[in-house]
C-alpha cells in the first residue's frame, strides 16, 4: 500500500482508484411520538407480517421493510445509511408524519 523509496509499482496511486459511493445518513426520533406514529415508522423500516385466514387456512404474508433494501445499513437505534433514492422516500415519509429528523450526506468506499 505504501511505496518505499527505490521501489517501482505498475499500479496507480490507491488514493486516485478509490471509488467513492454518495449515501446519506438518516436519524430519526420517535421516541416523543404518539404509539400510533412510532408503529407506522417502525414498520416502514422494518417491515411486517400478517396472518390471514384463507380458505380455511391460515396464510402468512410477509412485507419487507426499508432495512431489506439493498445499499441501506442500520447504524444504531433509529439511525440509517441510505442510498440517495431511499433516503428521499425515507425522509419524505418522516415528513409526513411530522417526525423530526436530520440528515447528512456521506462518501463511503465502494
């Protein structure tokens, strides 16, 4: 990684070949916000189940939440890491709900 003197390297300067990927962190409080709100984000993030009965039977549906997509990472408790596209979406439906919010945008190594 790092060129010592005399020595002769083919490759490029790591420094020039890093690809950097443009995502932005999402945090969100819903700590003070009414139950009804805090299940509805909850759910957004991290997605739910249903059981119904059909035909007799009961049937199990599986909705996947925002975590599930690929490019988002959760950092910690109510803090993500967002592609631009669901960072968006994500904070528009915060906005919504009238959920407080912050977001900053970050450089990561792709």
């Amino acid at each position: 990684m790092y060129k010592t003197m005399g020595e002769e390297s083919a490759s490029p300067d790591p420094r020039e070949t890093v690809t950097a990927l443009r995502r932005v962190i999402v945090s969100y409080d819903i700590h003070h916000r009414r139950h009804t709100e805090a299940s509805l984000v909850n759910r957004y993030v991290f997605g739910h189940e249903v059981t119904a009965r059909v035909g007799g039977r009961s049937k199990r549906y599986r909705y996947r939440g925002l975590i599930h997509r690929p490019g988002v990472e959760r950092l910690g408790q109510s803090v993500l890491l967002l592609r631009e596209r669901d960072a968006e979406d994500f904070t528009g439906y915060l906005a919504r709900l009238r959920v407080p919010y912050s977001q900053e945008v970050v450089w990561v190594r792709g």
